[in-house]
C-alpha cells in the first residue's frame, strides 16, 4: 500500500526465463507502460500470472511424478494443512515427547548432563528448538507422529576430550554429542553459542 511507486522506474514488462537479458511485455504496450500508484495492482497481477505460467511445465512434471505414487483420490482426502504435516511434518516440537523417545550412550537419562541438556532445550524459544533438531537430524520438523517415529532414534551421547569444544553432529544416525561440561552454566553457554551462530559453530561428522 505504500506510495511512490513511480520513482522505481518500472515498466510492465518481466525477464524473459528463455532469453537471460531480455524482457518481454506484460501487456500489450508494456514497454512504454510505466508502473505507478494507480496501476500497481495490475502489474503485480500480470507479473505473478507470467511467473506462473513458466512455471507450468515444472508444476505438471511435478504433478505427474505425485500422480504416479499417489492418486488423485488419496489426495483428496486430505486438505493442505494435513497433507503438509504428512509431507513435512509438525513445526511444533513437543519437549516431553523428545526427550521420552531420546536413548543415551555413554550417559544416564538421570545424569547432570542430559538434566541440564532438558532443562535448556526446554528454555528454549520455539525457532530454537527448531534450529537445534535440524542440525541434529538435518530436518527441523518431527514426524507427523511424533519423535516415536523418528528412526534412528534420537540420540544423546557424551564426547570425551576438551570441554572448551561445541557440541557435534552426525545426522545420519540423529546423533548429538555432547563434550562433558563441568557446569549447567557452561553447557547453556556452549549450546547457546552454537545456536547464535548457526551451523558453522557446530561440526558435522
């Protein structure tokens, strides 16, 4: 809704995805047609629709490979919001049922080292916690049926060596090792640290 349009130039036309450097008219006369407050609407209309239609060869591939495992009637049993949670999964992470289907290596479920670990994945914020499951199994959905579902198993494990290092990753077997800190304080720190700096402050191994 904002105004002033005008002052970015634009004409009704798009790239042409056929002829890198080329444009091709949106309208009939979409060269010399600027874009301004009052015709704005229009041009996004005809822009999204031109985007679109080059899209559909793509968009039938697509459909044409889903048709062919699944059927048209098994889709329609379902609306996008089910079919998106089968597809993708839940976004929201339901800590107790995390850590209920968690299994421990070199470590006890009851030790002060998976404690704390619960106690700050349940401090976390919810994009947080999302952060830390992808990098764990490299997807930050849970399965539509919870993490019973997730094979491997989610696994907390202790990594010997220097406290001084994050937390590492192997998430072809949801694999966390953690090193053994000394403290509840510096294992949010070293967590949270990770976090903050996204995945170039983990190792994946």
């Amino acid at each position: 809704d904002k105004e002033g349009v005008e002052q970015l130039d634009m004409t009704f036309t798009a790239p042409d995805p056929s002829r890198p450097g080329e444009e091709v008219e949106l309208c009939a006369g979409g060269r010399a047609r600027a874009v301004t407050d009052e015709n704005k609407a229009e041009y996004v209309r005809l822009r999204a629709g031109f985007f679109l239609a080059c899209m559909a060869p793509q968009a039938e591939a697509m459909r044409e490979g889903l048709a062919a495992v699944v059927t048209d009637a098994v889709l329609d049993m379902f609306g996008e919001r089910e079919l998106s949670l089968l597809l993708a999964g839940a976004q929201e992470i339901d800590v107790e049922d995390w850590r209920r289907n968690t299994a421990y290596s070199g470590l006890e479920e009851g030790s002060r080292l998976a404690t704390w670990f619960w106690a700050l994945v349940g401090d976390l914020r919810a994009e947080e916690r999302v952060l830390l499951l992808r990098f764990v199994t490299g997807c930050g959905s849970v399965p539509p049926q919870g993490f019973s579902q997730l094979a491997p198993r989610f696994t907390l494990q202790i990594s010997p060596g220097s406290r001084a290092r994050l937390p590492s990753a192997a998430c072809c077997f949801n694999l966390l090792r953690l090193p053994p800190y000394a403290s509840e304080d510096e294992l949010r720190r070293r967590v949270t640290s990770a976090l903050l700096h996204g995945s170039a402050g983990f190792s994946f191994q």
